[in-house]
C-alpha cells in the first residue's frame, strides 16, 4: 500500500513540475545530421548541412522559447552499412530524436528502415530516390527537397517535348543511379521517346570517356546522366573533350547542383560567412526548411514524440523563406512548386552564380508523383 | 560492319585507344612506386596524396601565379620531389632497417593527413583546370574522335617511361643506383654517396607522381581525393608487374588500361573490380608477379 502512495504521490508531483517539458525526451531535441562529410557529396550536403540545420534552431529561436535544441553530426563515408550502424547508435545511446539530410539514396533507404525500427524521426533532404516516398514510404520518414521522379518528369518531359525522342542512359550504379534512371525512361517512353541504350558505371568512376564512346556510337540525340556531384561533372567535362556536343548529341544532366539558392539572397548572405564563403545548394536549403518546421511540430505538441511529430507535421502547412507555402502529404512527399532550367550561355551570364534562367515553373501539385501512383502503403 | 563478339569494330578501336590513355596514368603511376620499391625497399602509400599535390601544384601555379601547363609540368614534379625529399631525409632514413611495413604504416598515415588537408581546405567537388589551348580539338580519326590532349597524355608518358627504363637499367647510373640496393657497403667503398643517391631517387619517383598529377588535371578535376581512389588500382598493377620491375610496371600499365577499357565495353559494372581480379589469378600462379623475380 505504501509502495502504492509513493508512486500516486510521485506522479502527482512530476505532473505539477513543468508541463512544457514533460514530454521532451531527456528533455532535449536532439537533431542528428548524418551525411557524406568527406567524400563525393561533401560539397552538396557535407558540414553546409550542418551550418543550415544551425541557422534552422536559430531562426526558430528555440533559446528564447526555452527550449533545448542540439545538433550532432556525422560522416556515413557513402556505405549503407556506416550509416545504419550511426544511427542505431544515435538512437539507442545517444537520445538522438531526428536525424535529417542522408545523401546518397542506398545509405537513405537503410536509414529508412532503422527509423522506422525505431520509432523516432528522419527528415531526408540530401538523397533522391524517389522510392522513399513510394514502396519504401514510413510513417516516420518526410521526403524533403526533390526525388527522382521529379527530376525525370521536369527535365525529361521538357526535353522530349522538344522533338529529341532518343536517349541513351550513363547511369551511376546503386540505388539512386537506377531510380532516376528507371524514372526518365518512364516519361520518355510515355511521350513517344525511345532509350537506344544504358550503361551503368561505378560510382565515382575516374573516367568517362570510354562510357561516352558507347552512347556518341548508339546515336540517340540524348545522353542522359544519371548520376550526381563530381560523375556528373566528369561525365560533362569528357563529353566536351571528346566533341560529343559538337557532334549533335545533347546532354540532359537529370541532377546537377549549383551552389546557389535563388529565392533568398538574404539566407545565402548570412550562410556564407558561416561556411567558409560558400553559397548553400538545395540540399542545405531543404535541411533549413525540414529542420524548421519539425521545430514548430515539436512547439506544437510540447513533445518530441517522433510518431505524432511526424503526424503533425504532415497536419501543417509548410511556410518558410526559402520554399515558400507547401504541404507534406501522407505518403511523407513534400511538395513545392519546382522550376526548369537552362544553363545561360557565358555571354548571358552577369556575374558569378547566375547562371541559370528559368525556362518554366512546374506548380507544387504537377512537380511530384501523385500519391496514388507510388505504391505507399500509407496512402489508401 | 563487321562485328566481335557483338561489337562493332570501331567501337572496340576505340575503346583500345581509350584503354591505352588510361593506362598511361596507371604506367606512370606504376613506375614511380617501382622505382621506390625496387631501389628503397619502400612501399611508398603517399604516392597517390603526391599525385594528387602534383595537380594542385598546377592548379596554384595557373591561378596565383599565372603560369600555364607547360611551366606547371616542369614546376610541379620538382616543387612535389622537395617535398619527397624532406619527408625522406627526416623520416623515411629512420626505417630503413626495419620490416617493409613500418614505411608502409608512416606513408599511408602521411597520405591520410596530406589528404585530409587539401580536402579542409578545398573541399570534395575539384577545381577546375582546363586544356592548354595548344592541345584543345581533336582529330578525327574515322573510328573516333581523338581529343589532342589524349594523345598528348599517350605520347609523352610513353616517353616518359621509356627514358626512365633507359636510365635505370642501361646507364652507369642506373647500374650505381642497382648495386647501391644490393650492397650498399660495396657501393660505398667505391665512394659513392649511397645515402644522397637513395634521397634523389625517393625525390624522383614523387616527381613522377606530380608529373602524372599535372597531366591528370586538364582531364579529371583536380580534388584533393583524386589519388586516393587511384592508389590502390595503381598498386595491383604493381603487383601485378612484379614488385619493382620497372619494365614489368610499364608494360602491365598499359596492358591493364586496355584490360579495362575493354571491361567497360563489355561489361560496365565490373570494371572498377576487374584489375583486382586479374591480381587475385597471378598472384595464384607467379606470386612474384609477371615480371618479378622470386626473392
């Protein structure tokens, strides 16, 4: 009976001391940035990331609300198998709540699974595949900046819709590369186009030029890359070199990343200085607006709970500087309004970082896969 | 058009030439860590991180300076070979006496950090560096287009290797250097400065390094990782070769690009693993290597 009172009066007392904070586990939101911090798409995602989801808590002003917010990071080296053993412990020891960015889709889709092992949050910015959302969708996971079958439908459709009908794939090979692969031959094949051929190379494959022989001789009026960071860079460069534009062909780069954010100079500004001059790339920019609104979630609930964050942050509406208004659906997608664009020839170009102009806006609801079409399970 | 194995002749032309282009860094690369092996008994793990500075030299020399390809190919392997010789003259000499593993454990470590600086510094995504205009264009060759850069690469580091061959295995300075390996008391008491000449050569086989560094740069970006991938291609071809044979590094070089590039063709997906797999059938059969001989 003693035992019995002790425990009525322990609760009672527990009750009556801070409410706001009952719910926080260990009383601090602890936001792990797990990403590629050394290798290919460290300049992307990297330790910038880190400096957004920083600038995030900031603007949040989670000092002035009273609450505690950390942010740890780490390095995944790009292997699956480094990422999920972080994140176990994260979890297990670390009482880390969220983890956010994960480039790199073969590293993403574990970090998927080992949330939602877990019970606890993830917040994907940096990785592409666009099956995060479909079969492999999570009540726990949120898709954040772009996927794979946004890249296709924006860059692809564009370009069949200019009469080029022939494609031939340079397709990195693992999960990512095979995604966005997979995804443009969809919408190419669906507006009438033909893919002649496909090669897949090692990831972070030192030279292109022999792949690049074998599309310039397949004779497909489009060479579609499906890769990212410094393959991507390669792969252009050596198709310079070898006359392969020269010759006719054009390439369609379905992810490239430029160190620039258009829609907020004033961000851009302020995360420079933070990160050794350098301008932040969509990815950074995903992880500030993730980061910011998994903080008013958690406002919201007074917990850090991390399956009734995610269910409320699906409620909100999303509102920050950079993406502006948009919505994150059931399946965990969040959708904005995307553009098209081209790369401006170097006598259109006024200065460094502008580069691009937008030959088209892709409104919010047209941008991404409609639910109904990915397979989630979540979606009925 | 006439087919092999299901590909077009040209195709496979082309691919060959390609092969050989790769496989002249492979050779270069290859030669440089012969020469230190066969002559210091070093397996030297900082020759991709000496690679790698070779590029940036170039890359410091074109934009803080204002000097071009042609001076970064002389600068770069001389300014990169100092920097050999200091990490010789102050750590290196201390190991020579013992296990080949203590050099192996000191250079990788120096690798690491190398890297590890460049990488704070400049971050993972390169710098650019472009073509000297001299070489920019191409040839077509009916089979191909062959950019000049290219066929730079093939002409100048066969010439490169051949030399390097020359010197070390049909002059009298090659035959001090080979005897100062064997007996190095026999070699000095004929009055040679054993101990300068083992210096000189660790600072000429990082030389090479650069030198492949520079030629690398106008065709992958220059980054501060570059080598590290590289390195451990470029020690199967050594073993491959034979443990310090220079022919043997020469001639496997090239032959192991065009494996390669032939790889690609036929079957993309192995092509990063394909030399390992070569290595793993030789080692089986000549555990001293194609052109070794068993010590």
């Amino acid at each position: 009976m003693i035992t019995l009172r002790v425990l009525a009066l322990l609760a009672a007392v527990a009750l009556a001391v801070g409410p706001a904070h009952a719910q926080i586990s260990d009383g601090v939101v602890k936001i792990g940035v797990l990403n590629d911090q050394s290798g290919a798409y460290a300049d992307i995602s990297g330790p910038g990331s880190v400096v957004a989801a920083r600038m995030a808590v900031e603007d949040f002003g989670a000092a002035k609300k009273g609450m505690k917010v950390e942010v740890i990071s780490a390095d995944h080296q790009n292997k699956p198998e480094v990422g999920s053993s972080i994140a176990r412990q994260w979890y297990d020891r670390d009482g880390v709540d969220v983890i956010v960015d994960v480039p790199t889709s073969s590293v993403a889709l574990a970090i998927n699974q080992v949330t939602r092992e877990k019970n606890k949050a993830f917040l994907v910015s940096g990785a592409a595949t666009s099956d995060l959302t479909g079969k492999a969708c999570s009540p726990n996971t949120i898709h954040w900046t772009y996927d794979t079958w946004m890249l296709a439908h924006g860059t692809g459709s564009a370009i069949v819709g200019t009469g080029k009908k022939t494609w031939f794939f340079l397709t990195a090979d693992y999960a990512f590369g095979h995604a966005l692969e997979r995804d443009t031959e969809e919408v190419v094949v669906k507006n009438g186009g033909k893919v002649l051929g496909k090669v897949r190379h090692p990831l972070n494959a030192q030279d292109f030029s022999s792949f690049l022989l074998q599309a310039q001789s397949s004779k497909a009026q489009v060479i579609g890359l499906a890769n990212a960071g410094g393959d991507t860079i390669n792969s252009i460069k050596h198709a310079a070199e070898f006359g392969i534009v020269k010759g006719g062909q054009i390439l369609a780069g379905m992810l490239v990343f430029i160190t620039d954010v258009h829609a907020t100079c004033a961000f851009a500004k302020r995360f420079a200085p933070q990160y050794k001059g350098n301008m932040p790339t969509m990815v950074q920019a995903g992880i500030y607006s993730a980061v910011l609104h998994y903080l008013k979630a958690v406002e919201a609930l007074k917990s850090d709970d991390a399956p009734k964050v995610i269910a409320k942050m699906k409620e909100m509406p999303t509102d920050d500087p950079l993406f502006g208004k948009g919505r994150i659906r059931a399946d965990g997608r969040k959708i904005h309004d995307a553009y098209l664009v081209e790369v401006k020839k170097p006598s259109e170009s006024k200065g460094p970082w502008d580069y691009y102009k937008i030959l088209a806006t892709i409104p919010a609801d047209k941008a991404f896969r409609p639910e109904k079409e990915g397979d989630c399970p979540l979606v009925k | 058009m006439t087919e092999i194995f299901g590909v077009p002749t040209q195709a496979l032309f082309g691919q060959l030439l390609i092969g050989l282009i790769n496989g002249s860094f492979y050779a270069l690369l290859s030669l440089g860590l012969a020469v230190i092996f066969g002559l210091l008994n070093i397996i030297n793990f900082t020759h991709g991180a000496q690679y790698m500075m070779g590029a940036f030299v170039a890359w410091f020399l074109l934009n803080k300076a204002g000097m071009g390809y042609w001076w970064a190919l002389a600068v770069a392997p001389i300014a990169v070979g100092a920097f050999g010789v200091i990490i010789e003259r102050t750590m290196l000499k201390q190991l020579y006496k013992l296990d080949h593993l203590y050099g192996l454990l000191l250079t990788f470590g120096l690798a690491l950090i190398i890297q590890g600086l460049f990488r704070n510094e400049y971050g993972s995504s390169g710098l650019p560096y472009s073509i000297p205009s001299q070489l920019q264009g191409g040839q077509n060759l009916g089979f191909m287009f062959l950019p000049n850069y290219r066929a730079w690469v093939i002409v100048f580091s066969l010439a490169v290797c051949l030399s390097t061959w020359f010197v070390i295995e049909k002059t009298k300075l090659g035959s001090y250097l080979r005897a100062a390996t064997e007996n190095p008391e026999l070699v000095r008491a004929f009055g040679i400065n054993v101990p300068r000449m083992i210096t000189l050569t660790y600072g000429f086989g990082v030389g090479l390094a650069a030198l492949a560094g520079v030629m690398a740069a106008p065709i992958y970006s220059v980054n501060p990782l570059m080598g590290a991938d590289l390195i451990i291609v470029v020690f199967a071809v050594v073993v491959i070769g034979g443990m310090g044979s220079i022919m043997g590094s020469i001639v496997t070089g090239f032959g192991l690009g065009i494996i390669e590039g032939l790889t690609k063709v036929f079957y993309p997906e192995a092509s990063n693993t394909v030399i390992f797999i070569i290595m793993a059938i030789v080692l089986m059969f000549r555990p001293a290597g194609l052109f070794g001989t068993p010590r």
